[in-house]
C-alpha cells in the first residue's frame, strides 16, 4: 500500500523520443500542503514528465513515485491521484454526467459523486449536454471534475487556466490553495509564470528538459533585489562617493547610466545631493517574476545553455530573436503539434509584451 | 476487475455505436437470410422441371439447405461485429479518453482485461442476434423440408455465436494494434473482403481453410455443409463415389467453407488468429505511450 504521504518523487528521470531529449535527469520533490508550480516555456518538457508521473509515457531512465509507489502499483489510482491533462478527452456525444459515471464506475465511486463533482466545478446545468458542444473552459471544468471524482489526496494540472474565464480562474486559484490547505498536495503547470505567481509556494522551473530552479517562490523574488537607475552629471564621482558610503554593487550600464543594486532611490539622491553630484534622471527598478522566469528559460530559444544567474543582457526588452526561427535544440514542432492546444493561438508578439514591461496588464493572473 | 468491466459497459452503453452497428446488422443478415433462403427455392424449382433430373429421380429437395444460407449470412453479418471490435480501444485512443481510462484503472493490463472481457460479452450478443436473425429470417423463407432439426440447428447457431464472439476479439486486437479506428477497420474490412479472398483462390487444398477467415467460414460453414453433406446419399442412387464427393465439395464451396478442416479444427485454428492479434495489440498497448 501507499504511504499516504501526498509526496511526490521524480528522481533522474528522462524521456527520449527519438533523437529528441524531451526530459533529462529531472529530479525534484513536491511536498503535500503546498501548491507547487511547474514552470517552463512550451516544449520544455513539462506535459511529457506529468504523463510520465501518471504512467502515460514510459521513461526512457529514471523514475517517479506518487506516495512513494510508481503509479501503477497504487491499487486504486483514481483515490489517490487526479489528473488533468488536456481538455480534449472526452466522447462528444457522451454527456458530461454520464463521462462521469463511466469513471465514477472504474474507481467505485458511488454515482452520486458525479452530480457532487459537477456542482462543485459549475456545471450542473450542463450535465446532460453532449461535451462536444462544450467551450474550452467548460471542457476544462469537466475535466477538473473528473480529477476530483475520486477524492484524490494529489491533484495534478497541467495549464489548466487554459480556456478559462478571469472568473473561472479566480475560482480556481481559490480552490487549488484551499485543497493545498488540507494538507493535500497539487502539482501544477504552466508556460507563465505570471499565471500562477498567486497561486503557487514553490516552483520547479525547467528549460529544455532540465531543472534550472526548484524552490520557494519568495526565495526566488528576494533573490533578485531591485536596481537604481541614475543618470548622473558625474558618474565616475558618484561612483566614488557611493563605495564611500559602503555600496559596492554598481554597474555602468550599456546607454551610460548607473545601475547600483541594494539601495533605494532616496540614499542615492541624498548621497549625490551632498556631493553635489546634479542628477537629470532617477528610477527604481523592480525585477518582475516574469522577466526573471523569461531569463532563467532562455536557453531554449537562443540556443545558449541554461543556468543560473546569467548575466542579465541589460533590463531592457529580451534579446532580439526569441522568436525568431527556433534553434535545433527545440523540442520538435511535430511532437507537440499533435496536442494542439489553443495557447498556441495566442499571437508570439502578446507574449513578448507579457515579457517586456507590462505583464500585468496581459493577462490575468491566477 | 467488476468496476472496470462495469464501467466499459457504461462506456458502451452511454454511447450510439452499439445500436448504430446493430441495426445495420440486423438488416443485413435479414437480408441475406430472407434473399438467400427465397434465391434456393427458386434455383430448386427450376431444377426440379428439369427433366433430365426427374428420369434419374433424384431428389434435392429433402437436404438442409437453410443451413447453408445460415453460414453465409453468419460471415458477411460478421462484419460489424468486427467493426465493434475494432473501435474497442482505438476509438478511446483516437478521442484521447484512454488518458482517463488508465488513470482510473490499477493498471494497463487490468483495463485491457476489463476490455477484453466486456467485447467478448459484446461479441456474444452480436452472435445471438445474428443467429436469431438468420433463424427468423430461414422460418420464413426456407421451405419446411429443408430446415434443419433441431440439435443441427443448435450446433449451427452455436457455431455462428462462437464465430462472432472469435471476430469481435480478433477487432479488438487489431484495433489496439494499430491504434486508430480507421486504419484497423479499412484494413480488416479490406483483407476479410478481397485480400483473403484473393490468396485463397491462388491456395490449393486446404491451405486456404488455415488463412483467418478461411478457419472462421470454416468454423460455421464445416458445421453446416456437413448437415447437407451427410444427407448426399439421399439425393438418389446415381449419387455415389465421385460424383458424392464433388458434390460434396460443391456443397463446401457454397457455405464459404473451401478448403476448410472440421469446425472443430476451423474453430481452433481461429481461435488461435484472435489470440495472435489480441496478444499483439496486448503487448502494443502496455508500451504505447499516451502523449
């Protein structure tokens, strides 16, 4: 049996396809209680390591444990794991309740629990309905109320904001924290990070396959400290009258400006005042989640290796060509094509706003 | 292993592809049964007038020839049992309802199990309202002196349900086979149709009885050529030596059993083809990654 624990184990696993790596020695731990992001752009991996998670897709080395069994030896899967996966299984001309009652029969849940589950996402009135004629965002409700049939103790979602209205999304941020606060455990992905910033504690980001981050969310954040951008009349006697006031961490930056990290605007003006240093411009800058997410996964797109810390090419727009023509290393078009999903509708150039400067205002966050 | 058998049923039932394949499977086999057993009566009659055939006092009208249309009517209504079969697991790879299903299910080979028990029930019940078709369909098209009695009725009918339980499960392999829908179903259809019957006319003997729908013709059709067959002598005094034995393969070649062994021989020898492709798709099935 289970150990009941609600953890979740990936340890070193990997998945070929091919001469594709979808997935290298991935390792991390999700702990029960909390909501756990996992992050990376499209094709970084993530839906192949849930399938893998699941038993869907069988891994080329390494392993994973739900509880601390893989998930075919958990007896009764659907009691211990929910899943959503995609929005698309379902027979279109079977309703939404019947869908459940099929399940709800496969893991011996009695058949009330489909009319609980139904209710619970929104969807009673649309219980006798086909779910071929269902949206997106309904699709995506069914399938949330198919995870939830059995009552699970780890709920697995992978971009499950796809399709949903700002209202739904709300609900669901609500849901999945309050799930988490009843010492359950949820796993969930997301191609934005600014889509799950509210909802998640910790997050595993991965780029190409790998994991370049794995921990607290607030870590993260605090692990980037804001900048002061100063224009300055004399910078070089600037320079010399803030490391004489103990700040070491400033940088010239490419348009001739200073960017000196650790201290706010008010010390710097109150310094150059005293000096009499004239100053014709001063701004704080904040690193946003989303520019730090952007630089971590980078790699991907402009072929330079993932890591840590890179230095940061400048806090302008990301550099030229992240959507250009995609370089080698990105995971086949053709793998991914066949679970087209409609984020990628969604035109390259909103995305690249969403990276710029003005995240908030594109989409909304969960 | 209940829930799961239990929840293929709902899945069947909460869908229109049971009686969808079920009405024109019953048509069908009315058709063949009525139009085939109605086709005998008339071939007979002109035979009859035929003097020739009055000198010599032979007498064709006392065999059991409703059997013959019976087998028939058994392997073409075959078809869509097939096709039932076939959709099994491939519909549910096709509408990516296979995700949920193994999310809910132990594991792979408990759902396939699950599966492979519900589709032989299925098959079953194909079988039975074929049978009972072709039955109906002989009462009332069939003169009365060529039905057979009672216990070769049964061992006809019996042949007809294992036939269709052995095709449904043979689908099912071949559909977890290939994994799409169409490409198993064109290419069943097209090989029990055509392709096999091609080879088997090239085949000399009984080779073509070893082939899969040679054994599964031969299955219900030994069964019932046999009943025509054991009643030759009857036909009258000329009939006897060659002309008893070409006769009989006459007789053979009619009931879509060319070449074929004893039933009980054509029986195993199809149940070891469904076997092969319901191991196959098996084996297909426990590797196959679901992205």
């Amino acid at each position: 049996m289970h150990d009941g624990s609600g953890r979740i184990v990936v340890q070193g696993l990997s998945k070929q396809f091919g001469p594709i790596t979808a997935v290298n020695n991935l390792s991390f731990t999700v702990e029960p209680g909390s909501v756990t992001g996992f992050l990376g752009p499209n094709g970084a991996g993530k839906t192949t390591t849930l399938r893998m998670l699941l038993g869907l897709v069988r891994p080329t080395a390494g392993g994973s444990t739900i509880n601390g069994l893989p998930f075919d030896q958990l007896g009764n899967p659907g009691r211990v794991v929910g899943a959503v996966l995609e929005a698309q299984g379902f027979h279109p001309t079977r309703t939404a309740r019947n869908h459940l009652r099929v399940y709800a029969a496969a893991m011996g849940v009695p058949d009330q629990r489909a009319d609980q589950v139904l209710e619970l996402v929104g969807l009673s009135e649309a219980a006798r309905r086909g779910a071929g004629g269902f949206s997106l965002g309904m699709k995506q409700r069914l399938a949330l109320a198919t995870a939830l049939l059995g009552d699970p103790q780890v709920l697995v979602l992978d971009e499950p904001a796809n399709g949903l209205d700002p209202e739904g999304i709300a609900w669901l941020r609500t849901f999945l924290q309050s799930f988490a606060r009843t010492g359950r455990t949820v796993l969930i992905s997301s191609h934005l990070l600014a889509e799950v910033e509210q909802t998640v504690d910790q997050v595993v980001i991965i780029s190409r396959g790998q994991t370049v981050y794995y921990g607290s969310l607030d870590y993260l954040r605090q692990s980037q400290q804001s900048r002061v951008l100063v224009q300055a009349a004399d910078p070089q006697a600037l320079v010399v009258k803030l490391q004489e006031a103990g700040v070491n961490a400033i940088e010239q930056t490419p348009d001739g400006r200073l960017a000196i990290t650790g201290v706010d605007r008010k010390t710097v003006a109150d310094l150059a005042m005293a000096a009499g240093i004239a100053l014709y411009d001063i701004q704080q800058e904040t690193v946003d989640l989303e520019q730090l997410f952007f630089r971590l996964t980078q790699g991907q797109y402009t072929g330079q290796q993932p890591g840590y810390g890179a230095p940061p090419p400048g806090y302008g727009p990301p550099p030229g060509g992240g959507y250009g023509p995609p370089p080698q290393g990105y995971a086949a078009p053709g793998l991914r094509a066949r679970h087209a999903r409609p984020r990628a509708t969604r035109h390259p150039s909103t995305r690249n706003q969403a990276y710029t400067q003005q995240p908030s205002q594109v989409r909304t966050r969960i | 292993m209940g829930r799961l058998i239990s929840a293929e049923f709902r899945k069947i039932l909460t869908t229109k592809m049971w009686w969808a394949l079920l009405i024109p499977t019953v048509a069908l086999a009315a058709l063949w049964s009525i139009g085939g057993n109605a086709l005998i009566g008339a071939v007979l009659d002109q035979i009859n007038n035929n003097t020739v055939v009055a000198q010599l006092r032979l007498d064709f009208n006392h065999l059991p020839w409703s059997t013959l249309i019976f087998a028939r009517t058994v392997n073409i209504s075959a078809i869509f049992p097939i096709v039932f079969g076939a959709l099994a697991l491939s519909s549910e790879i096709n509408r990516r309802t296979i995700t949920t299903s193994y999310l809910t299910a132990p594991n792979r080979g408990s759902l396939l199990t699950a599966k492979l028990i519900t589709y032989a029930v299925w098959g079953l019940v194909f079988g039975v309202v074929i049978s009972a078709v072709a039955s109906i369909g002989m009462l009332i098209a069939s003169r009365p002196e060529q039905l057979p009695d009672a216990v070769s009725w049964l061992e006809i009918a019996a042949s007809g349900v294992v036939s269709c339980m052995l095709w449904t499960l043979l689908g099912m392999g071949v559909g977890a086979l290939f994994g799409s829908p169409i490409a198993s179903i064109i290419s069943l259809l097209l090989y029990t149709l055509l392709v096999e019957n091609l080879i088997g006319s090239l085949l000399p003997d009984n080779w073509p009885g070893i082939l899969i729908n040679g054994s599964a013709d031969g299955l219900t059709g030994s069964v019932a050529s046999q009943l025509v067959v054991a009643k030759v002598p009857n036909i009258g005094g000329l009939m006897t030596g060659e002309a008893q034995t070409l006769f009989s393969d006459l007789i053979r070649t009619a009931a879509g059993a060319r070449g074929a062994f004893d039933w009980w021989i054509s029986g195993l020898i199809f149940a070891a083809w469904a076997a092969v492709f319901a191991v196959g798709g098996w084996l297909m099935s426990k590797t196959r990654d679901i992205t």
